[in-house]
C-alpha cells in the first residue's frame, strides 16, 4: 500500500485532499498510530474486494423479507435508538474540518445576545454536552457502522411536548408557510440536518457556530431519535425545530418554503434508502436550497470495511444490504453520487474518496474504510451577479 508523499496540491483529481499529516510511508511503523491517511490500495486488494463482495451478493434476500424490511423500517430504527439513546456516541472530529460552511465565521467575541434582523435577541448557547471542546463534541454514532434512517414515518405524529424552557413545541402539521410565518424565518442563515438522530451533528453546530442569524433544523425517520434531540437540555426552540419525517414521502411537508436553505447535511443518511427512491429524494431536497446553497454529504464508499464483513444471505441488492437489527445500508461510488446530484440540478463543488486505514493496535488487526464526501451546489440564475461576477 502507499500514500500520498507530497503536499495537498498534489493530490490525485478525484481525491480526498489530505485530512491530516499522518501518512504511511513506513509500513514497519503501521501499528504506531491508531489511523492513518489517504491509504492507497494495491490492485491485489481491490480485486480481493470485488471478490468478497461478489461472494456475498450470490444469495439474496428473499423478496418476502425485503418487502418486510421496507415496511417495517421504522420499527427496526425505534428499536435502534431506544436500545443505545444517545450511549454510543464519539467525538466527530472531522465535522468542522471538513465542511467549515457548518462553522461561524462571527466574531467569537460578540456579546452575549445578539440582535436578529426582526429586532429580537436570543442568546447563544455557549454551555456545553459535557465533552465539547474547540468545537468537537462526544456526539458520533458507534464506529460508524450505524447511520440514521429517513424512509416512512408521517411526520404529523410529532408530539406536543414542552422543551425546556416550559414552551410548547410546534407541531409540524400545525404550520402556515404560505404567509412565510416558519420556525426560523427571521433567521438569515438556514441549516437542515436529514438524519440527525440524537443530535450528533446538530448540538456541535450550534455550539460552535455562534452566527446570530443562524437556524437549524434536524429531522429523522425514527419518532424515537427526534424525542432524545428534543428532551435534550441543549435543545433550544429558538435557535432548532427538530420533526419527524419521512424523505421518501412526496406528501411528507418540510417546516420550510422551497429555495429557503442555505445547507442541507446528509451524513451516512443517503444509504439508508432504497436505492430506487434516492433521486426522486434528491430532487426534492434541491428545491429546497436558495440559489447558491450546498448539500454537504458523507456515506459508505464501495468496499468500505462494513460492506465486506457481510456474509451470505444479509445481500438485498448490488451493493445494498440488511444489518442483523434490520437496518439497512448502500455502499456509493463516486460516479453514482454525482448522477443523483446533478440529476437534481446542482453543480459539483467536492466529490471525493477518503480512504482510511484504521489500527487496533492492542489486536494487531488493520481495518480499511472507505468513505466518499460530497459538496453539490445549486446554481444562480442566468444574469445573476455574484461578487462582480454574471452567472
């Protein structure tokens, strides 16, 4: 194997620019670190791959089952998340890294409540999860190997709960966007997370990003991981809507208006699909940015670790399998991504493949993953000026 020796220029076109400094040039040194970057594999390893793969996509699913994954995929999500709540969550230390859109580009020392464009203040949140430090907080689901899932749940069943600040929490079915009246539309800067299950992106993000015309929004398929963001003590109505819903519901209504969304965050939330549903996702998700606005997206590359540790019998289709608790999970290629993005209209701003080695060292074992970030924009109109420059 080999790594990239020289610096970030240097990196291959369609490459992951380096994450870090740690590359294997020694491979006596392997087992001194517990990663190593931009690992390049051998084409002995990615025919070994391809193999594996080809081995445990021979027996599928029957369709039966599958039918029944489908149909019950909120369950085996509910199950997920009242079985580990919010316990096996990490540091997710690459968040600010590598989509710095998600941080402030304010003054970090402004005063402590900042004014909104409608005159109103709010103060940011500046207390923290326990572990959050320089803007990483311990909020990352288990080695990766398990990802929130948006499918099938009619985001109506949202519960009217008080937050924390005694407040009732809107119901999404209750909202009015036709009179521009939304959670968040005074705010001049819009995030939504898709999959945020219990909050392992979005409570960092409004940590760190103290920008005072900043809202987020956070949904997920699983009733069960939007009540753990919302009964969380860092859930602020002001600042956060988190609802239900269901991506692959056409009918399933946003709290926002189209061309409303500055960015919208996929991570490890695109796979969870059924891979015949993810354009007609994509399309949708698109409509809702503002000229100008980007998807930030991060998933399972092919032949990543997880996809090769699947035995017989757990195939659905290529490349699309069931876990053993029932959830589901697509290993992309490059290519593919960039047919659903710009199928939607948007335009490549990133799409790279970032090949990690991973060490346990205390085992002596090496782990190759395999992940594919992605930043897609829509575009400006025709004639539209931005910094001097006609789109």
């Amino acid at each position: 194997m080999a790594a990239p020796s020289g610096p970030e220029e240097a990196a291959a076109p369609g490459r992951r620019q380096p994450f870090g400094s740690r590359f294997l040039t020694d491979p006596s040194r392997l087992f001194q670190h517990n990663a190593w970057d931009n690992v390049e594999w051998s084409e002995e390893q990615e025919a070994s791959a391809r193999n594996k793969v080809q081995e445990n996509s021979r027996q599928l699913v029957p369709q039966d089952k599958q039918d029944e994954y489908e149909l019950s995929a909120n369950e085996y999500w509910n199950d997920f998340y009242k079985i580990h709540e919010n316990g096996f969550f990490k540091d997710r230390h690459w968040l600010f890294t590598e989509f710095p859109e998600l941080a402030s580009n304010q003054n970090l020392s402004q005063p402590e409540a900042s004014a909104y464009k409608d005159g109103s203040t709010r103060k940011p949140i500046n207390t923290g999860l326990g572990s959050c430090e320089n803007g990483l907080c311990s909020l990352e689901t288990r080695t990766q190997e398990h990802h929130q899932l948006d499918l099938m749940k009619d985001s109506n069943n949202i519960i009217n709960r008080p937050d924390t600040d005694g407040e009732a929490i809107l119901k999404l079915g209750d909202l009015k966007l036709s009179d521009g009246d939304f959670p968040g539309s005074s705010a001049t800067y819009r995030i939504l997370e898709v999959g945020c299950g219990a909050g392992n992106t979005v409570f960092p993000i409004l940590q760190t990003n103290n920008d005072p015309g900043l809202f987020v929004y956070c949904c997920d398929f699983s009733n069960t991981a939007v009540d753990l963001v919302q009964t969380n003590a860092e859930y602020d109505s002001s600042r956060c809507f988190a609802f239900v819903h269901d991506l692959c519901k056409d009918q399933s209504p946003y709290p926002m208006p189209e061309e409303s969304l500055d960015i919208i965050i996929l991570i490890f939330v695109l796979s969870a699909l059924l891979p015949e549903k993810m354009q007609c996702v994509m399309n949708r998700l698109s409509r809702l940015l503002k000229p100008g606005g980007m998807i930030l997206l991060r998933d399972y590359g092919r032949y990543d670790l997880a996809q090769l540790r699947f035995k017989k019998g757990r195939c659905l289709s290529d490349n699309f399998y069931v876990r053993g608790d029932g959830t589901r999970v697509y290993f992309f290629t490059q290519d593919e991504l960039d047919a659903l993005f710009t199928t939607a209209g948007l335009e490549k701003v990133q799409n790279l493949v970032d090949r990690r080695l991973q060490v346990n060292r205390g085992k002596q074992v090496t782990m190759h993953r395999v992940w594919i970030q992605c930043k897609y924009r829509k575009p400006f109109p025709a004639g539209h000026k931005e910094n001097g420059h006609v789109h």
